[in-house]
C-alpha cells in the first residue's frame, strides 16, 4: 500500500494553523524570501534558497501551493523517520504520532508559517537518515532526502552550524566514514550554493557577505566589542568610534532602528543600508574582539546560549507587527488575487496569537516529560547497543543545543529560535521507545 494517504493526510494536520487563520502564517522576514522570486531580488541578510523553494510550491500563483509544498515535505520526512526507527511501516502508528505534534508541540505552527525555521528540525532529520539508516531508504528516497537536506541546511546561515554538530554526532557514534560522508553530502551542496551565489551577487566567494553585521551586533551588546572601540578609537578610525558613547545598545536596535549608529553619519545624516556599507568594518572589529577578548566572547556566547535554550514558546511570530509593511507589501506585488484573504486573516486582524496562547501550558509541559522520556531512550538503545535510536536522540539534543548556542552567540535571544526545532526533542524520544516487537528492517516505498 502507497504511503501517499498518510503523508498527505499528516500535511493536512500540520497545516492546521493556517487553516484556522484563515491563509499561510507569515512573519516580517517573510517579505524577504518572496522578494527572491517575485522581485528576482537578493537580500542582504538572507540566503537565496530558501525563496527558491517557496517558488516551487506558489509559481506566482498562490502562497496555498507553497504553505502545501512545505507541509507535505515535513510530513513525508515524518514518514521516513518513524519507518526507519520502527523498522516498519506503521500508519495508524504514525498518525497518532502526528496527532500528538501538532496539539502539543510547536511544530505545526512553524510547519504553517512561510519562514525557513522549521527547516532547522528538517536538516537534523535528514542528516539522521542518511547517516544512520540509509539502509532503510530507497535509492529515489535517498536522492530527496539529500536535495531536501541541502534546501534545509541552505536556508538559514544557523543551520550550518546545526548540521555540523549532526555530521559529528554521526562520526561518533556510527563510526563509519561512509553513512557520515553522505550525512554530510547534503551540508556540502549547501556550502557551494552559497558561496556561488555570493560569488555572482557580491563578487565573493563566502558563505555571508554581511553576516559580520550581526555579530558585532552581539558583540557590542555583551560588552567585548564595546570595550575594544572605546580602546582603540578615535585612532583607528572606524565609522563607530564617532558613535562609541553610544555604545552598547540593545542588538535588534543596533542592526534596525533607523537612529542606530550603522545608520547615521556622526552629524545625524542618514546612510542608506548602513548595515551593508559597515560589513567591511565590522569584520575588522569582529576579528580584532576575537584576538583581544576570546575568553569574554565565549562566555558570552555561551551565556546567551543557556538563556536561548530556555525560550521555546510560541507566540511570537504569530502577531502583525509590520506586517502591512512588510509581507503584505510583497502579496500585494505577487499576489494580488489573495490580498483580501490576507487582510482577513486572523493573523492580520491581530486575533491568532490570542487562538495558540491556551497551547502553551500543555506544550511546556510535554517538553518537561520528554526529557526524562529522552534520557530514558538513550540509556536504553546505549545499553542495547541500538545505534539507530541512539543516534535519533543525540541529533536531536545535539542539534537542539548548537541551535540555542548559535543563534544565541549570532543574535538576540528569542522565543522562536529555540520554538523553531524544540519539537524535535518529543518527537525523538517517543520514536526512540523500545520496539514492543522486534522488526529486522523497514519496508522502503
């Protein structure tokens, strides 16, 4: 029997949020990746993957095909997983499964929502099968699954950093180069479309262009970047030192309020995209912080991490906050047949944080049971020498902890970075439960 019913009908289920909201969540950044194929755009803070892939769902036609394109995606590496750990296909299983992640997990409202952040969750489970059951795979499989793996880790610069920690987790604990090198195929491909595409956009082959920006944002937050200006300026001559006694200021306002220091010329003249003239500088001053202050860095870095981990709420992408002038900007441009339908929307009528808000008391509460429940499972497969359900586990912790460090040490800490792939800790420890009966391998198809 095809396995289609139950992926679609998973889709479905978590695609509920946008149903109940009456269209596609969206969030500020939103109109950044419809920009990508609806103004053939590239943005200065955002990967050109992500906008691609929304394109091959919507094709200029409606963001219900790529909010459909998305869902099914997800539900379909879902079905992989629970295949491959149960060694079986289990449908009724499986859709109860589902049925649990989506009213009691912040999945469904990521899975909804047009942003690459559930693409987070998405990487570390793609680089699980194909490093620890591509046994269990089909050869066409096992093509999609490094395709959408490359998607997911290309999407958002954080997701490097979370697939690496996979990568590594496969290595260690599977102790063979072959499942790891094509664990880590997936990460490779989203390497080299990164830096071709900042080769052709910025005439240089890196990863970010200006990903220096938004660490020096965090680094004059903390204190170590602050401290090296108040150092060495005047004399070093950078556009900051005119503005040092500025200095620290809150992140999210250094890189965006328009009276920020990268925005402003010290006679208060505005600079149009300050944030991508100071990438130059902001390299040089990350750089010198490194060398001067590596300890204070770290334990910043770390700090913000530990606080990161802690923020796993939904909520916080859910209101309207700039919509009008943002996401609705570019559905008005590409998509003008479905404006009225956005206006309507419970998310644009600032309702729909008010319909998640009663989840997020029995959401905290499956979070506190997996962990126990997680620990369990790993103290199990270990014992048992199960490396497949070990292996879910650790990638799950693992990639649960590089994300909270990475997007915290790169950023304000927010609920909806660590919202974003916090699912995968449930999910993985139900999955990762001792087979009541003992299967030899999955059934591919």
């Amino acid at each position: 029997m095809t396995a289609a019913p139950v992926v679609l009908a998973a889709a479905a289920l978590l695609a509920l949020p946008a149903l109940i909201n009456g269209y596609p969540l969206v969030f500020i950044d939103t109109v950044s990746y419809l920009e990508q194929t609806v103004l053939w755009a590239v943005s200065w803070d955002k990967t050109y993957v992500y906008g691609p892939f929304l394109l091959l769902g919507h094709w200029r036609v409606s963001l219900w095909g790529a909010l459909a394109l998305q869902c099914a995606a997800i539900a379909w590496l879902l079905w992989l997983t629970a295949r491959a750990v149960w060694g079986e296909a289990r449908r009724g299983a499986f859709m109860a499964l589902v049925l649990g992640m989506v009213a009691l997990t912040s999945l469904p409202w990521f899975a909804a929502t047009l942003m690459p952040d559930v693409l987070s969750g998405v990487a570390v489970l793609c680089l699980f099968l194909l490093g620890f059951a591509p046994d269990r795979l089909s050869r066409t499989e096992t093509v999609l699954v490094v395709a959408l793996g490359a998607v997911a880790v290309g999407a958002h610069l954080s997701h490097l950093v979370v697939a690496g920690s996979v990568v590594a987790i496969v290595l260690l604990v599977g102790r063979r180069l072959r499942p790891a090198l094509l664990a880590a195929l997936p990460v490779a491909l989203a390497v080299a479309a990164l830096l071709a595409v900042n080769l052709v956009v910025n005439g240089r082959a890196v990863l970010s262009a200006n990903g220096a920006t938004f660490l020096l944002a965090r680094l004059q937050d903390d204190g170590p970047a602050t401290r090296l200006l108040r150092e060495r300026c005047p004399q070093a001559g950078w556009h900051l030192c005119a503005h040092v006694q500025r200095l620290p200021m809150d992140s999210d306002e250094f890189l965006w309020d328009p009276d920020s220091p990268l925005h402003r010329e010290a006679d208060g003249t505005p600079i149009f995209m300050g944030s991508v003239r100071i990438a130059p500088e902001a390299r040089e001053i990350v750089a010198a912080t490194l060398v001067a202050y590596p300890l204070d860095v770290a334990a910043a870095m770390l700090r913000n991490g530990l606080r990161q981990l802690t923020l796993t709420e939904i909520g916080d992408t859910l209101g309207n906050r700039h919509l009008d002038l943002s996401a609705r900007r570019m559905i008005a441009a590409g998509f003008p047949q479905e404006l009225a339908q956005f206006d309507g929307a419970l998310q644009m009528r600032g309702l729909l944080a008010n319909v998640a808000a009663p989840l997020r008391l029995p959401q905290a509460a499956v979070l506190l049971l997996s962990v126990p429940l997680a620990l369990f499972a790993w103290w199990r497969a270990a014992r048992s020498g199960d490396r497949l359900r070990l292996g879910l586990v650790l990638a799950a912790l693992v990639g649960l902890a590089a994300n909270a460090l990475v997007t915290g040490a790169l950023s304000k800490p927010h609920h909806r970075y660590e919202a974003r792939i916090i699912w995968l800790l449930p999910f993985a420890a139900v999955l990762a439960l001792p087979n009541r009966r003992p299967v030899e391998a999955a059934h591919a198809g």
